[in-house]
C-alpha cells in the first residue's frame, strides 16, 4: 500500500543556485480518482528545472516544490476512475515539475506509453529534447531535405536530437558548440564550428553563402541578432532556449528581459528580409495541439525502438545527486541528455 510508503523526492525550499536543491522523504497516498501514481525509471534534467529553481522561469512553481521536467516511469497504483492505464505499463509524462521523485502522481491524461524494450534514460530524453528537435524541424522551421540548418548549441540535449533527427531528413547540418564536442559532432557527419572563435558569423557564413534555410539556437545569447543575415531569404529563426541565462544568478531574470528584447528586434530585421522567426516553447505547443504531442511521440518512440535514433546520455545519476546534476548541466560541457534514476 503506497500510504504506508515513504519515498524520496529533491526539493527547493526557495530559490537559488543549485547548492539549495535538497533531498526530503515525503509520504506516499492512494491515487485519486483519475489519477496515477507512477514509479520513476528517469527523470530528465533540463535548463527549465534550472530556471525554475532560480525563480526565473515564467510561470514556474513557486517554492516549496519537486522539479524535473520529464519522467519515464511504471504504474504503481491507478484510481478508481482511471480506464486507460494499469499497474505494471510502463509511460512517460511532460511534467513540467514534480518529476525529481522516486513516485510521481499524474492525471491519466497526462501519459503516453512506452515500449518495454527501450532503455529508460533514452526514453526521457525522447518526451523533452527530441519532441522538442522533431517539433521545430517539422512543424515550425519546416525544414525539407536538402535542407540547409545551422544549430546554436549543438551540444546540448535539444541540439544532439536535432543533428540525429536532421540527418535522417537528409538535411544539411552545421553546428556550433565548444571545441571539446566538435569532435563527436563530425562523427554524426555534422560540419562543426567553434562557438567560441572570434569570427564565428563570419566562418558560418563561409559553410553557407547563399544563407541557412533554418537557424536554430538554444543559447538565446544576444547573438540572436547575429544570426539573422545567416538566415536564407524565406528562411526561418527558431529560438528555443536561453542557455546563456545558466550563469549569473538573480541577474538571469534581467538578462531573459534584454533576450526577449533583442528576439523581437530580430523578428522585425527577419521579417523586412522575407523572413519569419520564432520562439519556440514545447509546453505551449503540446497545450495548443495536443493531437501534435500524442502523433509526434509515438513517432519519435518507434524511431528509437527501431535504433534509428540513438539518444546521447551525458550522465546517469542517482536521484540523491541531483545538485551534481544541475552543476553539470550549468558546466554547458556535456553532450547529450543528464539524467537522474532512482
């Protein structure tokens, strides 16, 4: 019975760096009508729990809470009005927060379900980074094969996907990232460049004259605006992460102003070019479609099912070192997805 079981969780009690996630046990419970207790196989660790615990993530949770924005995990217990799940199914969720848990209670509508012969750190890199990947290459930056698509960021778990999911469109891929992963991009066939040499427009621009089709990026720097003469005319700017915010404190909510700023002054330069650009947020798209959700998962699973795709895991650890995890994921030196297990 779950309510005489106590399980682990990481809390953060207030805002702050990564020193004020704590671990806590909290007090299992039956689950409620149209609910379900799931227990967590892995639990993502994405730059949104990082901005939430800071306090600078829009809309996030207010302390005291549990992060983690995506979960895979087993049924533990369903409520009484629960039909479409049983104990022992194994899903995965989008829960914003609330997923750094040993038990994680969700509303059944919530869940999508998971082969049983996928390894489970992959699976959660799949609910976030590739729907996220998959989500921009086909339904906002449009990209066909031949396609020309330069990705900010390529390291990280969102650009690792878009590469893999790129190269099987058959599009052409240019990456920016640190020295130290140029040398595992250039094995998944991807032109790499140093993100860190002083005339990086100027290189990029080299790889391709005529412009990108598409130029994404996950540093939401303010080389945003950089970026725009790299974009093709016609092209598309798809922002979709603020990875430059992962340093500097309570500052980053000032800094996430002068990045909005700057992306709407780079709308208006793109779209006087016969161009359009683009935030992109996975919360908001899976509230506006969330048929969109439910197809491209399903999707993506069978693609990493049938070892089409294969997710670079960063790190595996426990769920106790979550602030081990978080300092990796503001180090910005990994490649490929952290993860915490129980």
């Amino acid at each position: 019975m779950l309510e005489s079981r106590a399980y682990e969780v990481i809390e953060v009690p207030a805002y702050g760096g990564s020193e004020v996630l704590r671990p806590a046990r909290w007090q299992g419970r039956a689950a409620a009508p149209f609910e379900v207790a799931l227990e967590m196989e892995a639990a993502g660790v994405s730059r949104a729990d990082a901005l939430m615990r800071e306090g600078a993530y829009v809309g996030g949770p207010k302390p005291l809470f549990v992060p983690g924005y995506d979960i895979v995990g087993r049924v533990l217990d369903v409520g009484p009005s629960v039909t479409t799940v049983r104990p022992g199914d194994r899903v995965a969720a989008l829960t914003l927060y609330g997923g750094y848990a040993e038990i994680v209670y969700l509303p059944e509508s919530e869940l999508y379900p998971v082969p049983e012969e996928v390894d489970a750190a992959q699976a959660v890199s799949i609910v976030a980074n590739y729907m996220s990947a998959y989500q921009m290459l086909r339904r906002t930056a449009s990209v066909r094969s031949g396609g020309r698509v330069l990705v900010h960021g390529a390291s990280d778990g969102v650009g690792t996907a878009l590469l893999q999911l790129g190269a099987l469109e058959s599009v052409r891929l240019v990456g920016s990232s640190p020295p130290e992963s140029a040398a595992w991009l250039a094995e998944d066939g991807v032109e790499a460049v140093d993100s860190r040499r002083r005339d990086l427009d100027r290189a990029l621009c080299e790889l391709a004259p005529e412009g990108y089709d598409a130029v994404i990026d996950g540093t939401g720097s303010p080389r945003i605006m950089r970026s725009v003469p790299l974009v093709s005319r016609g092209g598309r700017l798809v922002v979709y992460g603020v990875a430059h915010l992962l340093a500097g404190g309570r500052q980053r909510v000032r800094q996430a102003l002068r990045t909005y700023a700057t992306l709407g002054a780079s709308m208006v330069r793109l779209r006087l070019r016969g161009g359009k650009s683009y935030f992109y947020s996975l919360a908001a798209m899976k509230r506006r479609h969330p048929e969109w959700f439910a197809e491209d998962l399903g999707r993506l699973f069978e693609l990493l099912r049938t070892e089409c795709i294969a997710p670079p895991i960063a790190a595996r650890l426990p769920l106790s070192q979550a602030r081990r995890a978080h300092e990796l994921l503001e180090d910005r030196r990994t490649t490929g997805k952290i993860v915490l297990v129980p």
